[in-house]
C-alpha cells in the first residue's frame, strides 16, 4: 500500500495531535468542494494519528521528516518542540541521543545503520532496542514508493518480560527458582564443561533431605513450601559461583560443581551437611532437619551427565542407608549392588503375581498352663535361584517399592485361611506395616477376610510396631478404633527397640507388648536388660497387659520368663518357624501343655 507524502505545508492544518506546533484550525470561508475534501482527509488522518497506540515517523525521500505523531513523542519522553518538519534522520537521531532516550554507549552510527539494514534487508520483522530506562521498544520500517519510509514504535517491554519470564520458569523450579531437573539433566553446563587445569574435577552431588517429611506432614505443606525455599538460599551460599544447582523433585537437589581435588569436593560436601543440619527460622518457629549426601566425580570435562546422576543417587542411597547426615562417595561396588536390587524387586513382583510366597508359623506358649496359645504368622520367600531369601532382605524392599500393602493383605488371606482350621483356642498373630494401617480401606480388608475365611475376630491379633503409631494419623486411628470395636487384639512387637513411649499404651488399645529378643539374650549378662524385662512385665501385671518375650532359647532364658512374671513366650527353645503342615501335625500332637514337649535343639547348639 503506498503511503501519500504529506508536505509540511499540507500539514499545516493538522489539530496538535500531530505533535508539531503551528497546527490551524479549519479555515473559514471556504467554498471549494475540493478543500473540503481535501480538509476531511487531513481531519481523518490526523484522527488516526492520534488514536494509534504506536509511535510514528515518515521521512521523505530526501530522509527528511514529515509526519510524527503524538504517541513518538511518548515513547521517547521527548518535551514539547524538540522536533520539527523538515529534519533529517540523522538530525533527529541526535535530539534523541540528546536527550538519553538510548543507554549510554549508542552511537549515532549506530542508530543510523541499524535503519538503514532494516529498510536494505525488506524482512517485515521488527527491530529490538532498549531505551535508556530499561523498556524495550519493536520498531518496524516500511520503504514507500517513490522513496523515503514509515517507521512504527511499539512498547513490548511487559510482553518481552513476559516471554522471559515463561522461559525462565520453563528452565527453573517454581518453588525455589533454582533449575529444575530436565534443564539439569538436559543442560550446556558450559562453565563446567572445558578442561580448568585449577580445578580439574567435576562433581555431581546428589541430596536427600532427612526429616522432611515428617516437617511437612506435622507443620502443614506452606511452612515445607517456605523450608524447601530456605533450603535452597543455603545451598547457594554453600557453593562457588558457576555451579549448576537444581531442585530434582520433593526434597531432593543435584549440584555439579568444579574443584581443585577429591578432597575439597568431600569438604564442601560435609560443608553442606553442616549448613543444613543448623535450625531454620521459619513462621512456625525454628525447625531441624538435614540432608544425606551421595557424591560422584571424574576429571577434566563433564561427560555423561545422566552417568554420573546415576552413580551420585546410588551412593546416595547409601547414605541414607547409613544414617542421617551422612556423605557418601560412589563405589563401584555399588552399581552390582543396585543391579542385584533391581532383579530383587523385579522377582519380588513376579514372586508376587505367581502366589510364590508360603508362610512359616511360630507358637506363642502361655506359661501359666505351659500351653500352645496362638500361632505367629511369618512369611517366606523360597526364590528358585537365590534359595531362601530372608524377610529381613525383602520385606524392606517391598516397602520402598510399594508392594507391602499387597503382599500384607496376602499374608493375612492366608493366615486366616490356615488357621481357620486349627482348635479355636489357637489364635494367629499376623504383622501388620504402618503403610497397611495408613490405607483408608485396611479395616475393610480385614473384616471381609474374616468373613470369606469364616475365622472369628477373636482368634486374629494383628501385630504392629511403635513406628507404625508414630505418625498418628487420622486413618491409622480409625483403623485400630474399627478393628478394637469388632474384637481383633493388638500386639505392639519389637517393644523396647524403638521410641518405647508408654504414653501409647494409654493411648491405643495395646493388649500384648512383644519384648524384643535382644533384652533375652542379654538378661544373663546386663542388669540393664534384665531391669527392662522385670519393668515391662510389671507394667502389664499394672495394666492388664499380657506380655511376650521373644528369643527364647535355653532352659535357662525360660526358668528367666517365669521367675519375672511374664505372661508369654516365643523362640527355638519351643520351635522354630515351620511350614503349616508341619504345625497342624505338632498341634494335633499336643497331647500334653508341657512346652518341654514340644522343645528343639536351641539354634547354636
């Protein structure tokens, strides 16, 4: 479309709008059609003038200005008559250097040859520049047939901030403003990336936090929010500038960084495990928490950055496997040992899936009438390659991976089942994971496996450790209220071994407290030991609790369990765990109460 020239004198008799002094009003008397026509053209084109929204110039073809709108003067912060009909680009590139419109350091030059490759180049694509005060204007220049051009001025600064702000939120965690994973992952890491003959090592360390779970559960997901964010301030202080941080998920960070040798790596690891470990000011009031650390590095240049993401988490694994606060650096050894894990938990679903699993039970000898009381429900895996796996190997493995719950549920099908068909004084103690109580539906479960397995409430004691009341949580206490109410018994196993707050016992309904068998097999030996088990059986003698100590195994243990009044027994003295069958077969034997009838060869001996 071409762009009519309007001379200064045509333009006369524009309104102010035009940003030109010298603007007259329609003149009077007039009785030329064609004035009037002309007039209205001029009167609609200075109303388009002043209604645009972007700034506009048009120069002649001698480059001289002859049009300029208000919204120019804008832009610029130009005051009243800095420009006027007549000057040159250059003239007017001047007053706006003049005037610091354009940072200091843009020449005219500058200015005059960015025009001149805009019009050269015809790409219809806008030219950026930045003003002196931080916006950014787009201008956009049109050649005109018969020589000169129109220019367009546009303020994009809240758009292009805008566009940064996506970007930047589309590489960085939301939360913490540190880089989120897959920029972490997928990122140039440029600064790290070169051979630095100062610092030649590059390492990547992988972060855990420890105890934060339990702070945001307590305290509420705002004050994590606020902890996660205060975390992360931390762990910028911690390391050198040009260090890549990320947010990789939850509570977890990466960090790569470059050092001068293995050992600053490790002390700046440490470092970290210290500033974190100090107390967080936050709304709720100071908290404590801290972080594992699994480290892994190579020299010279980055190489494979999912390799070492890799071989840091498994040795972060380990930290938290060896408890809290902990920095470990990667060992070879470790990839065989996450390769043997990871065929552990694919077996673990397959064993799962094909009903490979059997159950072993355990007598329960009340010593009161030296008989058989109950059966206590213990799972086992004979895998066809490794042989018998211990409970103490998988059963872990099976809660990482969120199999418990399952694998719980069949444990407890089966018990039921089994002893469904022994006297019904045999009772059959079945353990239970938090993670089981923690499920909505879990009383559910267990009422209608009663009722498919025909077994009587009574007969069903399920088995929970201090762990698995300690997060008290809504659905935990209405699972223990409904299985209590319908006559299921409870039995907090492995007492002594943990928190050991007797305030659970007043606030749960605990009927039998298992001693766990290190105080047994210490008795003989520590007075503390012996002090525990004399205290724990007096306790339920106190409250009407029945009490169990495990481990027996000598004559000896068991003349012990009588003489300090406990209620119960279990261990090797009266039977190992053994198949069902064998079980019914010593049940049905059991001809006499005497435990003496039923003892084995104590395991050692």
């Amino acid at each position: 479309m071409t762009v009519p020239l309007w001379k200064a004198d045509a333009l006369q008799a524009l309104a102010p709008g035009t940003g030109f002094p010298g603007a007259q009003s329609r003149p009077h008397g007039t009785a030329s059609s064609v004035s009037d026509r002309l007039f209205e053209q001029v009167r609609r084109f200075e109303a388009a003038l002043a209604n645009m929204s972007q700034g506009l110039c048009m120069f002649d073809a001698e480059e001289q200005l002859v049009v300029c709108n208000h919204r120019y003067h804008e832009l610029f912060g130009l005051p009243a008559g800095s420009l006027s009909f007549g000057m040159t680009q250059t003239e007017v590139c001047r007053v706006l250097l003049r005037n610091g419109c354009y940072p200091a350091g843009v020449t005219l030059d500058q200015l005059r040859l960015g025009t001149l490759t805009a019009l050269g180049g015809e790409t219809g694509q806008p030219v950026l520049r930045e003003l002196a005060d931080g916006r950014v204007l787009s201008i956009l220049y049109r050649s005109m047939d018969g020589g000169g051009w129109v220019s367009t001025f546009e303020d994009v600064t809240a758009q292009r901030r805008s566009e940064a702000r996506i970007a930047h939120l589309a590489r960085h965690d939301g939360l913490t403003d540190l880089l989120n994973s897959r920029t972490f992952r997928e990122g140039d890491h440029a600064l790290l990336r070169p051979a630095d003959p100062k610092r030649p090592v590059v390492a990547l360390l992988s972060l855990d936090l420890d105890r934060f779970k339990f702070v945001n559960d307590t305290y509420g997901h705002a004050l994590g929010d606020e902890l996660l964010r205060a975390v992360a301030e931390r762990l910028r202080m911690g390391v050198r500038p040009g260090s890549a941080i990320a947010r990789m998920g939850g509570d977890e960070f990466a960090i790569l960084m470059r050092a001068r040798s293995e050992a600053e790596v490790m002390a700046r690891a440490q470092a970290l495990v210290a500033a974190i470990a100090r107390p967080f000011e936050t709304s709720g009031g100071f908290v404590e928490i801290g972080v594992s650390i699994g480290l892994e590095t190579v020299r010279g240049g980055l190489g494979d950055i999912e390799r070492l993401i890799l071989d840091a988490d498994l040795a972060l694994r380990h930290a938290k496997a060896s408890g809290r606060g902990q920095v470990r650096v990667f060992d070879p050894a470790m990839s065989e040992s996450a390769r043997l894990r990871r065929a552990l938990e694919s077996d673990l679903h397959e064993a799962l899936a094909t009903d490979a699993f059997e159950l072993h039970y355990q007598p329960l000898v009340e010593l009161a009438g030296d008989r058989i009381v109950g059966m206590e429900a213990l799972v086992r895996w004979n895998h066809p390659e490794r042989g018998l796996v211990s409970p103490a190997t998988f059963i872990p493995v099976a809660e990482e991976i969120g199999l418990i719950v399952s694998l719980g549920e069949w444990v407890l099908r089966r018990a039921c089942a089994d002893a469904s068909h022994w006297p019904d004084e045999i009772a059959v103690a079945v353990n239970v994971s938090s993670m089981q109580l923690q499920q909505a539906g879990f009383a559910q479960t267990v009422f209608e496996t009663l009722a498919q397995t025909g077994l009587a409430a009574a007969r069903l004691e399920i088995e929970i450790t201090e762990s698995a009341i300690l997060d008290e949580s809504e659905a935990t206490a209405r699972n223990i209220a409904a299985l209590k109410a319908a006559g299921i018994r409870f039995a907090m196993d492995d007492f002594g071994t943990g928190y050991s707050s007797l305030s659970y016992l007043r606030r749960f309904p605990i009927d039998k407290i298992k001693i766990d068998r290190s105080f047994m097999k210490d008795a003989e030996t520590s007075a503390d030991a012996l002090a525990i088990i004399r205290a724990v059986a007096g306790l339920g003698v106190s409250l009407g609790i029945t009490t169990l100590v495990e481990g027996v195994e000598t004559a000896e243990q068991l003349d012990l369990a009588r003489a300090e009044g406990l209620s119960q027994v279990q261990g090797y003295l009266i039977s190992r765990p053994k198949p069902r069958a064998e079980i019914e077969g010593m049940l049905r034997a059991a001809a006499a109460p005497s435990p003496a009838a039923h003892r084995e060869t104590p395991a050692g001996a």
